[in-house]
C-alpha cells in the first residue's frame, strides 16, 4: 500500500464511522463510495444496486462531476464486468478493464477507465451491491501503479462494513415507512372521527334552516348563525387533525363541557332526543380526554344516522382515578358480531383502536331491535 499501517488503520477507522452515521440509504451508498475512492486512492469509485429487472436501482458515483454526469445519459444496464461481479459475487482486479473480453463499451461522454478493481457487496448469500473504483493514482514517478492484493483486501474490509451500513439503512427506511403507514392510518382515523361529525351536523343544522326560512325566519337566521359556527368549528377540527393537535375545545373547556356543548348542537339540528350527563369529572390525561371526545363523537354519529332512534344519551361518570363513557340509543340496533356495513365497521374498529391506545377499553352491546351501548373506560393518570 502507499501508506503505512497506522495512517491505513486511521483511514479504514475514518471510513468506517463514516458510514456508521447515516440511515438514509442514499447517504450512506454515497459515503460508502466516497470512502473507497479516497482510501484506496483513486480517480473514480461508483457503487451500484441492482434491480430485478437488468439494471441499476440506484447508482452512486464519485470522482465524476455533475456535468459529466448528466452528459453520460441513463444508469448502465448489468452487463459486461458489472455483471460478472453480480453474477459470480467474486471480486475482479483488472490491469486494464478496456482489454477484458468482457468489456462492452461505455458512452461516449463517459471517462476513460484503466485499472479496475471491483468487488460484490453481499448481505449473506445475496448480492445488494457492486462496488468498484478504477485509475488508481499512481504516486511513481514511472508509472504502472494500479491496485494490489493489498488494495483488494482493504476494499473487501470496506465492502463487508458497507453491506451492514447498507443493509440498516434499509431497515430503517423500511421501519420509517411502516410509521408512516400507521400515521396515516391513524390520521384517517382522525379525520373520520373529527370532520365527519362536524359536517353531519353543518348539513342537519342546514336543513333545519332551510325548512324554517318561511314560517320562521327569526329562528331561521339563528340556525343559519349555527351552520356559520359549526363551519368554523369543522375547519379547526380539520387543522387540529393536521398538525397533530388536539380539539381545541378541549384544552379551553375541558371534555365535560366540550360534550355538553356537542350534544346541545346535535339535540337541535335532529329530530331525535339528545341529552348529556357528566359531572365530578377530574381531569384526565390529555390523548385520554382526545380518545373519550373521538370515541363519542363516532359513537353519536352512528345512533343518529345508522340506528332510527329517537333518544340517544351521552354520559360521563368518575370511575377511581378515571373515567367512563357511556353512549345508549334505544334505535333498531344491531348484532355487533355480524357487522359489515362499511360505516359502522371503520367506526367500531375506530373506537376500539382509541380506546386500547390509550390503555381503556370498549364495549358494545347492541342486538337486532334492542337499542346500542357503547361504554369506553380509561384508568386516568
């Protein structure tokens, strides 16, 4: 090699931290490669991740400008040397790669490439990556550098560290994006539960208005003030889903009188009977306050448009250092075993997935004829 061993030592320990401090797989496939070509010394390092389909994934070059680049056209397809490397998972060390038979050409805006040494990056028996420098910049005066045994031993420490660099990027972007998978479920769920009820309410206060326009025009205007409000009301919710927040009515009023306040909007846009009960309520953890808030919310909703009732009642009692919430209609009701209406199912799965992530639970008890309950627990802080 053209260093000794304690400034080789401090150059692979450089490399290898260097690699360590990424997760994305695009910076860490460019750290790797950047590493290489600076290690070994060489004109140009390029590291390749095969697709399934005879080309390149991703490929990451350096020691080759922007410009150049972009000259040089689309990624190169697995063939030639590259595929060798791919196919076999062997390394190959070549004095000049433009005389192996192997060799098929490259474009024209592509640099003159020499010496070559490349090697298969491997996770096990696969092959995730094919990692290759070439010119080695020859520090003799006469010329004829090129890589050595030495050269390839290094770069196959380098390529052994780079697999695992590589393969926790991948885990991890895969780990990201399950937790966004599940964010967006979750907010689906928010937004079902948020906006949906604010605009069940916006077209029922609407309604009201429009069959009161001509025998009440007073009381006509006042439901035409309610559909104003609650069209302010859906947009917060809708912001609040956004950006993560909760309702903001719970941290002005509390979730006692932000219920209160929801059945008394609800009680006078439908036909059907709503009343709330709740009082003595300590305060409760906030995603707690959120959850029985949600939960009620989707639970009314169903009894006045799913159940036919003409009384649905809402109530809050202490319960130790908790809570519970008991929503009942005495509608058709319904078997909760057999549920497959698309509303009522994202609204039941909605509710349980609330209640158990904030450490509560939920029961339904309903049966053809009989009415629904819907009781949520939470244990308090």
């Amino acid at each position: 090699m053209s260093y000794g061993p304690r400034s080789g030592l401090a150059a692979v320990s450089s490399a290898l931290l260097a690699m360590s401090r990424h997760l994305e797989v695009r910076d860490v496939l460019k750290t790797i490669v950047a590493s290489a070509r600076e290690l070994l010394n060489a004109q140009y390092a390029a590291l390749g991740v095969p697709d399934d389909h005879g080309g390149f994934a991703q490929f990451v070059v350096d020691g080759v400008s922007e410009e150049q680049w972009k000259a040089i056209g689309p990624l190169p397809r697995q063939h030639g040397v590259l595929a060798a490397m791919l196919r076999e998972a062997r390394p190959e060390r070549l004095a000049d790669v433009r005389r192996d038979p192997r060799f098929e050409g490259w474009p024209d805006a592509h640099p003159e490439l020499a010496d070559f040494l490349g090697l298969p990056i491997r996770d096990g028996d696969e092959v995730i990556g094919a990692l290759f420098l070439a010119n080695k910049n020859c520090r003799k005066p006469e010329g004829g550098c090129g890589f050595t045994a030495e050269d390839e031993e290094l770069l196959g420490i380098l390529a052994q560290h780079a697999a695992i660099a590589l393969t926790n990027a991948r885990l991890y972007e895969r780990s990201r994006e399950l937790t966004i998978a599940e964010e967006r479920s979750r907010l689906a769920h928010e937004l079902h539960d948020a906006v949906s009820q604010k605009l069940f309410s916006l077209r029922l206060t609407a309604q009201a208005a429009t069959a009161l326009v001509d025998r009440d025009p007073a009381r006509a205007k006042e439901e035409l003030h309610q559909v104003a409000a609650l069209a302010a009301e859906a947009a917060d919710e809708l912001r609040a889903a956004v950006v993560e927040l909760r309702p903001a009515a719970l941290d002005e009023d509390g979730l006692v009188a932000t219920l209160r306040t929801q059945v008394q909007v609800l009680d006078r846009a439908h036909s059907a009977r709503v009343t709330f009960t709740g009082h003595g309520i300590r305060a409760l953890p906030a995603a707690q306050e959120e959850a029985l808030l949600r939960v009620a919310q989707e639970a009314l909703h169903n009894a006045l448009r799913h159940s036919g009732a003409a009384h649905v009642d809402v109530s809050v009692t202490r319960h130790g250092n908790g809570a519970v919430l008991r929503v009942t209609d005495d509608g058709e009701g319904f078997e909760p075993t057999a549920v497959r209406r698309a509303g009522r199912h994202l609204g039941l799965v909605s509710m349980r997935d609330r209640a158990s992530g904030v450490g509560g639970t939920l029961t339904v008890e309903s049966a053809p004829g009989k009415g629904t309950a819907i009781e949520m627990e939470v244990p308090g802080g």
